[in-house]
C-alpha cells in the first residue's frame, strides 16, 4: 500500500508539476517537499510543520481531505503520546496558589483609609493655594521694601514769555500760572505754589510722561489718556502702578493722602490729605492740580445800596 508521501508525489507528476513551482506558490523550502514525498518527517522542523505542510501540498494538488486527514491523525496521536511518555525537566512538587482578593475587606479599615487619603488630598492644595499665592506677592513684597528714590534736582524753569508774543498766545492757557524762576536754593524740591497750577505746563508738552503711584492707604485711582482710560480700581497698601505717556497723563485720587506720586523719577508732594479726592493732569515738563468747577448759588446777586440809606 502507497505511503502518504508516493501518493502525493503520483498526483504531482500527474499534474506535470515541480517541486520548485510548489515552492514558489507556497514559500516553503523545497527540501521539505521533497522530505514529505519520501516519508521522511525527521527532516522537518516537528509535527506540527510536518501536518501544515502536508496540508498545503494536498490543497495545490486539489486533493480530497480524505486523503491525508487519518495520516495527519496517526501524526499527532503518535506525537502526543512520545510527550507523554517522556519525562520532564520541572521537579514534581505542590504548588500553592493564594486566594484570589474578594473586594470586601473591614467597613472601619475603609473608612480610615478614605480619611488618609482626603486629608492628604486637601493638605496638597492647601500647599499649592499658598505657592501661588506668594508667589503673587512677592513683586509686591519686594517692592515696598525698596526705599524711596530721593528727589533728583529739577530742570531749569521755563524762560518768561516775551513783551513782544502776540495777545492770542497768551490767551491759550487763561487758567495756568508760569512757575517762578527756579533759584539755587530751591534746586532740591519742586516748588507748590498756593494757586491751583503748581507747575505750568508748556504750550506745546513734549517727551514721554512717567508716572508711578505708591500705595500706603486703601486708594481708589483711575488713569486717563486724553478720553482713553487705562486704569479704574482700588489699590491696596503696598502695591505699585505705573502708567506712560507720549503726551498727558490724568490722575484721579479717591484717597489724596494714601498714595506716593512719582512723576518723571521725582517725587512729588501730596496733592491732598486723606479722605480726599484730588485730580492731577501731568506733561512732560510739567503737572498741575484740577480744581473742581465751583458750585453754581441759586440766591439772587445782593443789590448795592444806595448812598442816601
């Protein structure tokens, strides 16, 4: 009786075909096909390539599974039972395997350990509140430790304008006062006169304008840039704002006594005492307080009397 392996190579000469063409159309080595045909399974890598294999060579030949299915059995029959009967290499012992975890344990023992971890929770963002908090502190901190700049020398006051200016350049600023004509001892502060301009701005301001405000007292402010505002809030004690300017700077105060003003590097006076509100228009050569429009009276004007009476 033909083997496995005659038979397929009679239905593979039948067909006219190579080993080399089988290989090609499977990529398998043709050196196994050719231990296949010969009943040679000692060639091939093991059982299990030996029945894949055969399979493969049956289905290109177009064979029933008829014809190599109780051959392929016996194989692994035979296979299984060489394992059985050879020994192993691990040594025969009793393993123990733990108990697989239920999920329930102890109701207290839960409870403790959900306490653990909510306070370790909440002691984790109590530390980030507070790294974030002085972290935003610390430019503050930092600067209303810094002392107070001494006030720099002023520049040289505006010359007088000339006799000869026509009237109409007069009248461009009816409401400000020129300032005085700056001395040797006045050279370490800017002069406050008594009227409502301490110091006459130019006809023409020039320069940037630079104003930092400081400060001591809980102080509303606000700052505007012609109709532009730049800043409307309270300021609290220790903090620092400041403002540029290409041409006017105007400075609100709620609290006049509760904040520093520096104004292009020099510290200027209070422009008011606590508690009250105060305006300041400030130029590059100069800054004058705004006084508030007087209050209209509605009594009627008090009639001259007459010189017989």
């Amino acid at each position: 009786m033909a083997t496995l392996g005659q038979r397929l190579r009679e239905e593979r000469e039948k067909r006219g075909l190579s080993i080399e063409h089988l290989a090609a159309q499977t990529r398998i080595h043709a050196d196994y096909f050719r231990a296949i045909e010969q009943d040679d399974t000692g060639s091939l890598p093991g059982g299990f390539f030996y029945r894949s294999f055969v399979r493969q060579y049956a289905r290109l030949l177009e064979l029933p599974e008829s014809v190599y299915q109780p051959e392929l059995d016996r194989s692994l029959e035979s296979e299984i039972h060489d394992a059985s009967s050879r020994g192993t290499a691990l040594p025969d012992r009793q393993i123990t395997v733990p108990r697989m975890p239920t999920g329930r344990s102890d109701p207290a023992e839960e409870t403790r350990r959900w306490a653990l971890r909510l306070g370790a929770l909440i002691l984790a963002v109590a530390a980030c509140t507070g790294g974030v908090v002085m972290w935003q502190r610390w430019p503050l901190w930092t600067t209303s430790e810094q002392p107070m700049p001494e006030a720099p020398e002023p520049p040289p006051s505006q010359p007088a304008p000339s006799k000869s200016a026509p009237a109409a350049a007069q009248d461009t600023a009816p409401q400000e006062i020129q300032p005085p004509a700056a001395t040797p001892a006045q050279t370490e502060a800017v002069p406050q006169p008594e009227s409502p301009a301490a110091v006459a701005p130019p006809a023409q301001p020039s320069g940037p304008v630079r104003v930092i405000l400081r400060a001591t007292e809980l102080t509303w402010v606000g700052v505007w840039q012609g109709q532009k505002m730049l800043f409307a809030d309270v300021i609290h004690p220790g903090e620092t704002r400041g403002f540029g300017s290409e041409d006017r700077l105007r400075v609100r105060l709620g609290n006049a006594g509760g904040v520093t003003v520096e104004w292009n590097g020099r510290i200027i006076p209070p422009a008011g005492p606590r508690g009250q509100v105060r305006m300041l228009d400030f130029w590059a050569d100069g800054y004058a307080l705004v006084q508030p429009p007087a209050p209209k009276s509605d009594a009627p004007p008090a009639q001259p009397e007459s010189p017989g009476n």
